[in-house]
C-alpha cells in the first residue's frame, strides 16, 4: 500500500490543526496504530508551527505567505516533510536544546524524539527550511488496509 498527499498552506496559525487532521484521517481509514499516528501528528504540528512562525525570510524582501506539507505512507514507513521559504538552516547547524523553563523552543527536539529518523536541512537551490522525519508503521489488527502491505 502506498498513500501520499501534499498540502500548499497559508503561513497562518489556523492551517496547522487542518494539516493534523488530514494525517490523523489518513492513518485511522489506512489502520495505522493510534499510538503512532499520534506520535506523527504531534511532530507534524511542531514541524508546522516552525514553518509558520519562521517560514517567511522578511530580510531578503520575499516573504511568502505559504508552506508545504507532504506526507508519504508507503509500507511499513511514514515520511512527512515541512518545507517553507524563511532564512533556512546554515550546514552543521545544530539543534539547540530550549532550556527547561522555556515556553517555546522545543519543536526540533520534540521531533527529533518522536520520529525514527529526522533531516533537518534547508531546501536546495532555493532557500527555506526541510523538516523531514520518518516513523515506521504499527497496524492495529484489524487495518482495513493492512493485507495491501
């Protein structure tokens, strides 16, 4: 079995749920394990937020009002990648560590633990941020199309 969607969405604070629930949609009619979809949508709300709180890149004067979510489920894995157009990430750049007293900051990291595998890059060639992460697939039993894997 394989599924993919992709999503064009606003640089608003309200596409970030809309992103959430197509992926929840998707892994419970595919019969994806509850606890790793939610394990997916969790990193794939902080992936979006990032995007929308730093995916313009003002400073060059092009500031884009839209980023992109595409999701892949394809066997036993999930691929999901938040691209934006903001400042992106410099090579080598690390993930810092948000202090535990700290409100925001946590979002790569939070990823970083839910995921199986994360690539946190800038797009080539053309600027902006990549966050992409995999998980592999739990099925519950009764997956409607678990007998396609």
């Amino acid at each position: 079995m394989s599924i993919w969607w992709s999503l064009h969405l606003r640089r608003e604070a309200a596409s970030v749920p809309l992103a959430r629930r197509l992926l929840l949609g998707t892994m419970e009619t595919a019969g994806v394990d509850p606890d790793v979809s939610y394990d997916l949508s969790v990193a794939l709300t902080e992936a979006c937020a990032n995007a929308v709180e730093h995916g313009g890149d003002t400073a060059r004067g092009t500031s884009t009002e839209a980023y992109r979510v595409t999701a892949y489920l394809d066997g036993e894995k999930c691929r999901i990648e938040v691209a934006d157009s903001g400042p992106g990430f410099t090579r080598g750049q690390r993930v810092r560590r948000a202090p535990e007293e700290a409100e925001h900051g946590r979002g790569l990291c939070l990823i970083e633990e839910l995921a199986d595998h994360v690539h946190i890059g800038s797009a080539p060639g053309r600027g902006g941020a990549v966050v992409s992460f995999d998980k592999i697939l739990k099925w519950r039993e009764d997956a409607p199309l678990m007998a396609a894997v």
